[in-house]
C-alpha cells in the first residue's frame, strides 16, 4: 500500500521542488521522513 506522504515527496521530486521547509513535530514526521528518503534536502525551523 502506498503512502499519502511519498505520494507527495514524489510528486514535488518530479515537479523540480528540492527543497523543504518546517516545524518538526508529532503530526509530522511522516512527511518529512518521506521527503528525506525521496532525496529533497529538509530544513528544520525551531520555534521558541
């Protein structure tokens, strides 16, 4: 079964995207997973 989250890693991969930005957190962590196995370089942005 395909995940929803490398559905969209795929997609911004395909569409020259490569590169994200984002809070860390619970909620989502799945997505940056996949976008890290997808080869898109992650940013991490802290908060307080």
């Amino acid at each position: 079964m395909v995940k929803l989250t490398e559905v969209i890693a795929k997609f911004l991969k395909k569409n020259e995207i490569n590169s994200a930005f984002g809070l860390q957190g619970g909620a989502v962590v799945h997505i940056f997973d996949s976008l890290e196995e997808n080869n898109l370089n992650v940013t991490y942005c802290h908060h307080e």
